[in-house]
C-alpha cells in the first residue's frame, strides 16, 4: 500500500507508514471522511482528489467567507482572539442534504460539487444573516453555531430564523436544478437540526472556520435532529424549544429514541413564524402587579393626560435588559385605553436585534401599525389598507403621501402613483418618505390623540433613526407623545433619537431610567408571583442574590425552579418539593449575560473572567494580585 505523503510502500495492514509516520487512511481535503489510497473522487462528497489538498479545503470555506457581510466577518475576527477557550451557550444547527450519495453516484463528480458549493451558499448566506458561524463543512453538510463566538441574547430565535430563511432558499435553488439540462436534479431536498448546549471555543481561522470541543453532546444531538428530521423540514430539540416557544408554530413530535441517550428525547418541527408573535416573558400562570415603578407609572399617566388635552411630549425610558421596560409600558398602555370616552390611538413598532441591515425596519413596523396592517398581512391587505387610511385622513391630499409610504412598505403601485416615485435618487426619496410620513401622523393625531411606542430602540435600523429624527419634532405642534425604549447604550445609531429629543424647542422631552428593585421590591415580586409566604429563608435569600433587582432574572430563576420540580403547585398552593442548596444560571440567561460581557472593552472583559474565578466577592487587591501574575 503506497502512503499517500511520501509514496513509501507499505505493507497491506499497515495503519501508518514504515517510512514517515504518516496515518495511512487517507482523508478528503473538502469533508474530511475516510477514502480509498487510489480513490480519483471523494465517494461522499463527489470532489477531485488529484487536486492539491490544502488548497482544495481553504477554497471551500473562502467561497463561503465571501458570502459574510463584511461587518459580520469583522465582529467574527474581532472576538476571535478572545473567545477561544471559552464556554459559550450556543445553538448548534447542522444541515444536510437529503439522499446525497445516491444522489453523486448519478451525476459527474464536477457537477455534482457545483450542486454542493450551490446548497453550501445558500446555508452560509442565512447563517451570516442571523450573525451565526460556519463551525466546519462535513462533507454535502454544514455545522453551525449561534451563540459563538458573537453572543446575543436571542441566539435560539436566530437559528431558527436562519434554518427557516435556509430552507426557503434551497427550495428556490432546488427549481433551478429541476431546469437545469446539465445538473440537472429531479427533488434535491435538504433537512435542518438545532440543538441548544454548551460547547468550548476552539481556534477560529482567519477564514472565519471555526473550532470547537463538544461538552457533552451538544453538536451530537443538533446532528441527530438533523437525521431525524424528515425532508424539507426543521427538528428541534426541547432546549431549543423552550427558549423561543412563543415565537414560532410548532408540531409536536413526542419523544423519539436517538444513538446515544438513555432516555427518548422531546422534539418539536417548526412549522413558521407566529404571525405578531412578540417575545414573552414572565412564567404561564403567574402574575404581579407593577412592583417599584411608582414614580415612573405617575410620570407616564401625567404624559397621558397631558396628550388628551392636546399637548405632545417625548419621553426616553431607559433600563438595561429584564428591568422592566416592555413591563411598564404595558401597564401604561391599558391604562390609556380606561377612559373610553377620550380613546387613544396607541400604536408600536419594534426594532429587532438582527435589524440592524434591514432598511427601514422600524419605519414600517409603525407605519403598519398607523394604517392597521399588522406585519404578515398580504400586500392586497396592506395595499387596501394604506389606500383606506390615506384617503379618509387626507381625502384628496393622500396623492402627496399615498405612492411614497407606498414605496417605503414595498407595496406594487397603480402606474400613476408609481410614475411619482420612479425616478427619484435616494435622498430624494428619503425626502419624500420623510414629508409623508410627517403628513400622514400630523392627520393621525389631529383626529385623535396618539402615543407611539417605539421598543428596543438601541437595535434600530439608521434609515428609521433618519427619519425619526426629523418626525419628532412634531409633537411640537399635536397631541402626540413618543416614547423611545431603549438601554443605555449611547454608541448605537438609535440614541440619536434620544438626543435629538432634546433639541426640539417647546417639547417636553424627559428620561426615565429604571434601576434595578430595593431588596424589599424583590422579596414583594417574589411572594407575589409564587403566593409563598412560608418560602425558606435560604432559598429566598438564594432568588434575590441571583436575580439582583432584576424582575426578568426573578422570573426566570424561578421558571428554572418549576421546570425541575424544586418548586409545585399541590393542592392550588406553590410549595417547595425539596431542599434546594443552590441555584444555577438559567439557559434563559445565559444569553443576556454573554452579550452583555461580549460588549465590554477587552481590558474590562479580561478583568471579569479573571474576577469571576475568584469568586463573587473579595477584596480589590486580591484582585489586582492576580492580574499581575497573569500579566
């Protein structure tokens, strides 16, 4: 048997070469699986094996390199240096061709690699959308991770959003080969896993190629929801599931048998988006009334009353992630719909972690919300309703406004109102979207008073940020109040419009920054949530320590509880089942917490990692102790 490194001939049993060391299987450069000394083609993955090796494999992941925005693939080799090593929760998402080798052994080894690199694309493409990583290529498959080495708070939703966006494209590319003459394939299909777990960070290449050491199995089970699943479909598993369950429609699957696990495990195929669906938090079936915001509860019912005498008001509520926020707001806003007799026109766009590339996002989510055009409305809906609204507001004026919020929510237009925007530049038809949309929330509020609530505003799209800032001075002059929830971060494009708030002349403009809740809030949120008045001291102590004033960490330390049984519901009473001697980060967490560390300066990361093995609390200069022997 000749070694395929140096030629020496070896002996037919021989797993390394006599002559080098060398193993004596050999590996194809573009999936890695074993193959045959004289093979001319990879047999899995159909690539040429007369090629040079290293070559082969780099152009394969530079291909898809290609296809990352250059500001994912710099915040990728950003964190590179840092995240290796680390332990990151992450959302493992492997995908596959359905049927492959059936598939090569038909088709002419070429073509069939073009068909692969094609289905490759079209995984990478959605991937690097939802900000994820292509952890590595597996022959016709690809693994990758949502969650590292950039973290967000939402990695679950992404990958689903991403395996869902991937399986639309791989439909549309399996038409293209349906028609092809040379490539042709008859019912090319592709099935997707995702499995949610820890994994440590390995080497990340300057090809954004990733590395990484499993903890237990979690890349283990994402593959074997992938082989699971049926064609053209996505499996989850339950930790997936239970960290985007409100989001998505969802089949229940039951329990099925996989290699490896003791136990059947719970898997659900994601059907699509929840049309409206928003982000939930707090447990099912338990609920508190507003604990700790009195003082920014009376500030908002004094915006409320001043906009139903007719003055406008901009108001910035401001808080990092779980204190509150969305929470208040809700709160307010059923106490705005109380007074029947001065109804309000209430509406809310929000912005979206990932929105940050989608023009205009923030613009539309209000401007639907403004002519009653929910998102996942058809465009027949959303065209009747922009006309509808238009022309009762605006009557014979709606031409100056109709064709421009038209083209802004990518509506197709009759060909005289088409004829209006068709050769306007960019600024010109900001310009326009601009005067519309001032003219279409001026009619809005004239008829009645009208709050917008503008969410998460620290993700907004600069295109919205533009416009808004030129839109808010028009609570100058109506019965219109902003509110702008957003975190504090001053970096982001959408803290112009905090800024630009204050700028405007005769404007009530005003900033509620919530803190986290006393001690004494904490344990009222708590005894009210869970109706236990006899919770052990300990384990109280335990809740609050960990949640730290967070209401959202609150509610989730205790969902965590429930879910493991440490905490009943028995005979309509909550009742503690066990002794419960400590408690761990929820998955739920996890999230939040590693954006938020991600986020910090390197020095200030470096500083926590090395603080956090310490322990929770010590004295400063054992701190710098140990900073000085790491240096």
């Amino acid at each position: 048997m000749k070694c395929p490194n140096c030629s020496f001939e070896n002996s037919a049993d021989g797993k390394f070469c006599e002559n080098c060391g060398k193993p004596m299987e050999r590996a194809c450069p573009n999936c890695g699986k074993t193959i045959p000394p004289a093979a001319r083609f990879c047999k899995h993955c159909g690539f040429n094996l007369s090629s040079e090796a290293p070559a082969a494999r780099s152009g394969s992941l530079d291909a898809l390199r290609k296809n990352a925005p250059a500001a994912v693939a710099n915040k990728i080799l950003a964190e590179r240096e840092h995240a290796e090593g680390e332990r990151k929760l992450v959302t493992a998402l492997f995908a596959d061709i359905v049927g492959s080798t059936a598939l090569a052994e038909q088709m002419d080894p070429e073509d069939w690699r073009e068909i692969v690199s094609g289905a490759h694309r079209c995984v990478s493409e959605a991937v690097y959308r939802y900000e994820g990583t292509i952890a590595q290529l597996l022959g016709d498959g690809v693994l990758a991770f949502f969650g590292a080495p950039l973290a967000h708070e939402d990695d679950a939703e992404r990958a689903i959003r991403a395996a869902l966006d991937m399986l639309e494209r791989i439909r549309a590319y399996a038409n293209e080969l349906r028609d092809a003459p040379r490539k042709h394939v008859e019912d090319f299909q592709m099935r997707v896993g995702l499995n949610t777990g820890l994994v440590v960070v390995g080497n990340i290449g300057s090809d954004l190629h990733m590395e990484y050491l499993a903890i237990g199995d979690t890349v283990n089970l994402a593959a074997r929801m992938q082989g699971a699943a049926e064609p053209d479909t996505l499996l989850i598993s339950e930790s997936t599931h239970r960290l985007a369950a409100s989001l998505f429609e969802f089949e229940d699957k039951g329990k099925i048998t996989v290699k490896g696990k003791a136990e059947p495990i719970q898997v659900f195929r994601v059907i699509g988006e929840r049309k409206g669906a928003v982000r939930t938090r707090g447990v099912a079936g338990l609920s508190s009334p507003l604990v700790g915001r009195a003082r920014e509860f009376a500030t908002l019912l004094q915006i409320l009353a001043d906009v139903r005498a007719g003055r406008g008001s901009i108001v910035a509520i401001i808080g990092e992630a779980g204190l509150g926020k969305s929470r208040l707001v809700a709160e307010w806003r059923k106490a705005a719909h109380v007074d029947a007799d001065k109804p309000i026109c209430w509406v809310e766009g929000r912005c979206l972690s990932y929105g940050a590339s989608i023009a205009h996002h923030l613009s539309t989510d209000i401007l639907r919300g403004l002519i009653n055009a929910p998102a996942g409305s058809s465009e027949d809906e959303t065209h009747r309703a922009l006309w509808r609204t238009t022309e009762t507001l605006l009557g014979a004026e709606m031409k100056d406004v109709y064709p421009y919020l038209g083209h802004l929510l990518g509506l197709q237009l009759e060909e005289e109102m088409a004829a209006r925007v068709k050769y306007l530049d960019g600024p010109a038809l900001q310009a326009k979207y601009i005067a519309a949309y001032k003219h279409l929330l001026q009619a809005t509020a004239k008829m009645q008073p009208t709050i917008i609530i503008c969410e998460d505003v620290h993700w907004a799209d600069p295109s919205s940020v533009e416009l808004g800032a030129q839109v808010l001075s028009l609570v100058a002059d109506a019965p219109l109040a902003v509110a702008l929830v957003t975190r504090a971060d001053r970096d982001s494009a959408g803290w112009k419009l905090v800024s630009r708030a204050h700028e405007i002349a005769g404007v009530g403009a005003m900033e509620l920054h919530l803190a986290p809740l006393s001690d004494a809030d904490s344990k009222v949120l708590v005894s009210n949530l869970l109706e236990v008045e006899a919770l052990p001291e300990n384990l109280r102590q335990m809740i609050l320590a960990k949640a730290e004033g967070n209401p959202f960490f609150v509610e989730e330390v205790l969902r965590m509880l429930i879910d493991r049984g440490g905490i009943a519901r028995q005979d309509s009473k909550w009742t503690v089942t066990r002794e419960i001697n400590n408690i761990e980060i929820p998955d739920t967490l996890q999230g939040v917490l590693s954006a938020r560390i991600d986020r910090l300066p390197d020095e200030a990361k470096r500083v926590l990692q090395i603080a956090s093995v310490i322990g929770r609390k010590f004295q400063v200069k054992v701190l710098e102790r140990v900073l000085e022997q790491a240096a």
